[in-house]
C-alpha cells in the first residue's frame, strides 16, 4: 500500500467509531471500530509515517463526528478538524513503538496501559473550554447500555474511552502476534475491559427509591419566529392543567423577551404556573438593559421570578466567535453568532419545589453545558437532587446532532448518580434515572409535553467521579508524559527492511 493511499485509509478508517454514536447507535461497534486505524499506524514503516496515519484518523474521526457544524462555521470545519486531529500523532507513535514487530510482553502490557492513556489524552485536550469543548467522546457511545455506563460512576465518560480503547489495543495485538501466550492474554484483557461496567453494575448497591417529581418537557417544535415558539410553548403547557405536575420546563431561547422588563410575557408566565400549579423554568434569549444578549434559565412561580442562572460555556461559533476580530469573516459565509453572547459568571443551584412544598434543588444548565463532565459533578457536589438542561438544536434538525446531544443526558446521569431531564424546543427531549436508563424520549418529528416520574436523588449522595473529580484523565496524562519521556530516552526500534543480501541472505529482523 502506497503511503498516500495508506493515509487515505486511516482517514476513512477515522470516520469508522462515529457510527457508534447516535444516530447510527451501533455501540457494540466501538469495541473493534478502532481497530482498522490501529493496524495501519501499527505497519507503518516508520515512527514518522504512523504519527502522519494517526493525524489523518483523527481528522476523519473529527470530520465525521461533527459535519453537522457546517451550517455553523461552513468551510472553517475542515482546517478545524485537520487541527484538532493532529492530537492523535501521538496514538500513531505510541501504537507504532510498542506494537511494532517482533512484540515482547512487556511491550504488549505496556500497549495495554499506554495506548488508551493517550487516547483519553487527546480527549481531554480538545475538552478545554477554550478549544471547544468536550464532544465525541468515545466513551458516551456506550450510552444505551447502563451497565456499561457503571464505570462512569467511577471515573467518569473518561474511563469508560479507556475501557473501549483498551478492548481496541487488546484484539490488535491478538490478531496481529504470532505467539499463543501474548494472543490469550491480550484477548482476555480486552474481554475483560468489555466486562468490566456490567460487572462493577452487578456488585454496587442499587439506589434506593426515595422522593419523585412529576415533570414536564415541552417541545413546541420547529416555529417562524420568537413570538411564535413562547405562543406555542404556552399553549402546550395550558394544556397541562389538571395534571398533577411539579415543574414545567421550556428548551432554551423559549423567549426572547427580558422578563425583568417585559411585564407582559411575565405576567402571562405567572398566570400558566397559577393554572398549572406547578412552577415554570423557561429559556430566556433576550438583550437586557444594558444592552448585551444572554441567556438565562429563569424560574417563574404565581409571584414572579425567583431564580435565574446564565449559561456559563457558550458555544464556539454558535452565541460567539472566537477571537471575533480575526474570525469574524467567518459568519459572512455561515451561520455562525453575528454578535457574542455574555457568559454568566459563576454556576449556581436553582432552588425550587413541588407542588407539596418539598425542596427541589436543581442543577439547571443550558444546551452545550451538558457536554462538560465537571458542571454537572459540581451541580452534584452542590447538593442538586436533579440535573436539567434546556437546549435548542433546530439548526441541526436533520443531521445526527440532536441525537448525540440528548444521549449525553445518559453518561452525566451515570457519573453523578442524578436523575436528567431535557427540554428541547425541536427535539429531542429526553428524561434519564439515577443510573442513566431513559425513561422518556421524544424525538424531533413530534411536538408537545413529555411528562415524566423521575426519580429524585438523595442531595447528599454522592458517586466516586462525584467525590475524586478527573483522575482517569490527569492518570491518563501522567502515564503519556512518563511514556513520552522514556520514549526519547531509549533508542528507536528499527523498521523492518525488505532489503536482500547478494548472497540471497534472509531479510533482517528490526530489534
């Protein structure tokens, strides 16, 4: 295989474990899917051209995970990707100098632990705030299977990447290595990396029963305009009078009016949570009185407004652009933020209650905030008993983006053992248990209430990714660092020659 043609294939073999996530939904896929990839960084011929293969598996990976942003950002997707996937040079060289022929055990148990520290790496790079932002992470493709999701608990999306990324290491080496005791050993570890989420599922103790709350996602769908989307969010909810409801959650930018200014729109708010009895958290998109946009979760009760939070992690392009003065050109060809939005300042509890009068501390964040592990911990660690998060994806109506959005409710509710609930204007809404089980789901063809019995958690109940934070991923750095830094210390292997002697010698073996 030419390199040019070799390097083609690792991008499409990129594109490969996207198919893991929704829409597709194939998760057991993601256990071999890296696979393809790893085995052309691995016969490389050389340390140079597997760290070139892993930069265009990554811009594949990336290419493929997020196309949906081309409405958003137009062209500049491309030289995101090819950026961002420059990342994964390093899984090219590391698959390269520990699989590299001839393997010795102590390179294949190093393969084991190195490979996926690298890997969980390069996520939690292109995490930071400042990049982007976390998305795609391998790991929250194994949202529909809970018990999977059980080693969230424990170290966060993080570990669960690890353990797909291990599985991946573990077949590459059984099906690549001639030798018996290294092939049952790797296949037994990547067995393992599979069993171990519905093992850790079958030993901890199940969450006990405690309070419940009755809400209720309202979707109005796709609308022509602002005015439109609060008028038909308010109609569905006037519809719920007679249900016995504790809250009523409206997506983000449910209205674009100033409720501290606009009396009308409140007043109309007040009125639906009188009728309802069940108090209101609508999406506020509005420009406030010193003339700068937010947005802001609001709760409305029958007296007026009580709480508000402001979304804190805007998303790049979408409400602002980055270094607007260099990037600005960007949303004259695209659909990218004509003005910034103002982040809040600090994440905060909305204190609410049931119709009984019982507390109800929520974590309320707004659409892309879903996507950052540590927010929906810190709501945790607050004392939330339940996780809501008020979206807006119209922009990606028809594309893979909504799906993958709602299914991230699944791994924050595995981490924090919090129940999640999501209000989607245009789909999909979605409501999720303390151990991340859907248990409702509306998607983007339908409009209307989703109600739902959740499980509250006990506000004081905390998992261990609640307690110990990041660890998998700062381990993960350690161990990439420490591999990196013995790298450059020991001399390169050589890469395997075809060359011949005159005397028809056999070809040499690289050491």
């Amino acid at each position: 295989m030419t390199p040019r043609l070799a390097r083609l294939a690792a991008l499409l073999a990129g594109a490969l474990p996207v198919l893991a996530f929704p829409a597709p939904s194939l998760a057991p896929l993601s256990w071999v899917a890296l696979v393809p990839g790893l085995l052309l960084m691995r016969y490389s011929p050389s340390g140079r051209e597997a760290a070139v293969r892993g930069w265009w598996f990554g811009t594949g990976f990336l290419l493929a995970a997020l196309y949906w942003l081309f409405p958003s950002i137009g062209p500049a997707l491309l030289p995101l990707a090819v950026v961002f996937g420059a990342l994964q040079t390093a899984l090219g060289l590391a698959v390269w100098r520990l699989l590299h022929p001839p393997l010795t055990l102590a390179r294949a148990l190093g393969a084991l632990v190195v490979v996926p520290s690298v890997w969980v790496s390069t996520e939690y790079a292109r995490s930071w705030q400042a990049l982007g932002g976390p998305w795609a992470l391998l790991g929250a493709s194994q949202w529909q299977h809970p018990a999977v999701l059980a080693l969230a608990s424990v170290g966060g999306a993080w570990l669960v990447s690890a353990a797909v990324v291990v599985a991946n290491t573990g077949v590459v080496i059984a099906l690549t290595d001639r030798q018996t005791s290294l092939r049952v050993l790797s296949a037994a570890v990547a067995a393992l990396a599979v069993v171990s989420g519905p093992v850790l599922f079958a030993l901890r103790t199940q969450p006990s029963p405690g309070d419940q709350a009755t809400v209720a996602l309202v979707q109005p769908g796709v609308t022509r305009s602002p005015g439109s989307r609060f008028d038909a969010s308010a109609t569905i909810t006037a519809r719920l009078l007679g249900q016995p409801i504790d809250l009523v959650v409206w997506g983000e930018s449910s209205t674009a009016a100033d409720l501290d200014r606009d009396t009308a729109a409140l007043d109309r708010l007040r009125g639906l949570a009188t009728t309802t009895g069940a108090q209101l958290l609508v999406g506020e998109d509005a420009r406030k009185g010193d003339g700068r946009i937010s947005k802001d979760a609001v709760l409305v009760t029958p007296g007026g407004i009580t709480a508000r939070y402001r979304k804190i992690r805007l998303v790049p392009f979408g409400e602002y652009i980055p270094l607007r003065p260099v990037l600005g050109w960007v949303a004259g060809i695209s659909k990218a933020a004509g003005e910034n939005r103002v982040p809040g300042t600090s994440f905060h509890l909305i204190q609410a209650s049931t119709r009984d009068g019982r507390p109800l501390p929520l974590g309320t964040m707004i659409c892309f905030e879903s996507a950052f592990p540590d927010m929906s911990r810190t709501a945790a660690n607050y004392g939330a008993g339940l996780l809501i998060y008020q979206s807006a994806t119209s922009t990606f109506q028809n594309t893979w983006a909504p799906a993958q959005h709602a299914s991230l409710g699944a791994l924050r509710a595995a981490e924090t053992g919090r129940p999640v609930v999501q209000a989607a204007l245009t789909g999909e809404s979605v409501a999720y248990d303390r151990q991340g089980r859907r248990l409702a789901h509306l998607d983007t063809s339908a409009r209307g209430a989703l109600t739902v019995r959740v499980p509250l958690a006990d506000p004081a109940a905390r998992t261990w990714y609640d307690r110990l934070g990041d660890w998998t991923p700062l381990s993960a750095v350690t161990i990439t660092l420490t591999a990196g830094g013995l790298a450059l210390l020991r001399p390169r292997p050589a890469a395997p020659t075809a060359l011949r002697t005159a005397e028809g010698a056999k070809p040499s073996r690289a050491l």
